[in-house]
C-alpha cells in the first residue's frame, strides 16, 4: 500500500524536482494556514517561497483549499511563467521586488485586520512593543498605491528598507524571511502588535506607553540569542 501511495505521489509530481515539490507543499500549507489563522479571507493575500532561480506562487482567484500539485505555479526573477499553467498572483511584481533585492526565500502578503485598521491611521506603528525589533525596527507603512502595479512594489521596497517587514496602506502585510515558516511568523507578529496597539489606543482617558529607540535597540540585542542554539 505505501508502495502505491509513493507511486500514485510520483505520478502527480511527474517531471517536478523533488525540491519544487517539497516547497510547494509547503507554500500550499502556509497559504491555508493564512485563512485558517483569519489573516485573509476567500483569495485575498498570496504566498512565495524561491527555489534557485525559480519563485513558487499562489496563482490568482484560486481557493487555496482548491491547490494541488498539478497547479504548481512559477516563474522566474523576471517573471516569466516557467512552472505551471494557472496565472500567478496578481501581487506578483511585489514578491519579486522582494525576491529580487533582498535574500528572501520566502514572502507572506496577508490582507490582516487589525495590520489593515492601523495602515489607515498612521505613517509608522508606534512602538509598542520589543517585538518590532524583530523585524528590524519601527514598521513602517507604504504608501498607497493600486494593487499589482510597479508603484506599489516600488512604494514597499521603501518602507522594507532595514525591515523584513512592513505595512501597506490601506492593503495588508508583507513579511519575508529565509523560511515560510519564518516569513509566516513575521506577519503573524506584526498582526498582533497591530491589535495591541490598536487595543490599548482605544481606551478613553488613556495613552499608551511606547518604547523608546534605545529600548528597542536593547531588545533587538536580547533577540539575537534568543532560541536554540544552532
């Protein structure tokens, strides 16, 4: 039975490296978890993981709970469709501005909340907490710009300066890493510094009490060796 589970596998995956395999099982798991974790709703947001010079993506309009491994979607740094027959994401020209200027193997776009709510308020997260140090520093926010176009890459790349992460005004998230699964917890943080601060901003009578520069700089120390060893 494990004999024809393996093959009725390798049928599916026919022609497909082992690694573009891999990396799209795991794209295709990061991309539901997204709506599992309400960070999106229906298609909203897309995923990118890179495998050499070829970027895995989430293809537009397509419900994730839908993916398989005949919709293997990729292009390469130019955006040349390589992989796959199903349009990639319309956020495209974001996830190679990111890919192609940073050593990002893996972006995460999410249409979150509460990361949304404070895109329309303010210019820059306040800081409320160590954990923007994770990200490189204060978040900032991208100006809006319609969404898939060249300005609003452009617009991002800006805020993404010194950051893995940042906001995009009246849009969403993005966060990248060297894993999903770190670029997934990035955003996954930036969120839910987002509904903190919105939150403790929603008390009447009340300010929050936000760190300082040098605070941050401690915590972004501390941070460094914060983990397992590897």
């Amino acid at each position: 039975m494990v004999e024809q589970q393996g093959n009725a596998r390798g049928e599916r995956w026919r022609g497909v490296p082992d690694d573009v395999a891999h990396a799209w099982d795991e794209l295709v798991t990061t991309a539901r978890r997204t709506v599992a974790d309400g960070l999106v709703v229906g298609t909203s947001g897309n995923v990118s993981v890179r495998v050499g010079d070829t970027v895995l993506v989430t293809p537009t309009g397509v419900p994730y709970d839908r993916l398989t491994p005949e919709d293997v979607t990729g292009v390469d740094l130019s955006g040349r469709q390589v992989l796959g027959t199903l349009r990639p994401t319309s956020e495209l020209p974001m996830h190679l501005a990111i890919h192609g200027t940073t050593d990002a193997r893996a972006v995460v776009h999410t249409h979150a909340v509460h990361a949304t709510a404070v895109s329309t308020l303010v210019d820059e997260l306040p800081l409320i907490h160590y954990m923007s140090a994770a990200l490189g520093g204060p978040v900032r926010v991208a100006p809006y710009a319609t969404y898939g176009t060249p300005e609003l890459a452009e617009n991002m790349l800006r805020a993404l300066t010194g950051r893995s992460g940042c906001l995009l005004q009246n849009h969403g998230t993005i966060t990248y890493g060297s894993t999903l699964s770190e670029a997934y917890d990035r955003t996954a943080q930036l969120e839910w510094m987002c509904r903190v601060w919105l939150t403790a901003s929603s008390i009447p009578g009340h300010t929050p009490h936000l760190l300082t520069p040098t605070q941050l700089t401690t915590a972004a120390t501390h941070l460094r060796d914060y983990g397992q060893p590897t």
